[in-house]
C-alpha cells in the first residue's frame, strides 16, 4: 500500500536489445532511511555500467472535484 510522501528506491536495468527494466526494490516514509536503503542495496548488490538505483517520492495525486 503506497501512502502519501513515501520514497519509493527504483532499480532500473538497461538493456541493448529491449525496454529498460524498472522496479520498486524498497519503500519508506523517512528520506534518511530510504536513503541508507538505498545506499544498502548499492553496496550488496553492486552496480554495473547498465544497472541503477534511484529514490522518488510518491505524492497522491491531485484530485478535482466540482464545486456546487
């Protein structure tokens, strides 16, 4: 369940003959712990020339709604 202001710690992977490939490895509320996450995944699992990791955040999105 995703929640409003979580990080989300995206890996993508590139490759030569397809799409990239992007997934959601880890989720937080804290940017300082998701970070270290982040961080954590780097260091264990390595990065290659085609693998990389980034952090977003998730926001709701901006409902509209008619006024009466």
């Amino acid at each position: 369940m995703l929640y409003s202001g979580m990080y989300l710690i995206i890996k993508k992977i590139k490759y030569d003959h397809c799409e990239d490939s992007y997934r959601v490895v880890a989720q937080d509320l804290d940017s300082t712990k998701a970070l270290q996450k982040m961080d954590a995944y780097i260091l264990l699992e390595g990065t290659d020339e085609n693998t990389s990791y980034s952090m977003v955040k998730y926001d709701d999105p901006l409902v509209l709604k008619k006024s009466a």
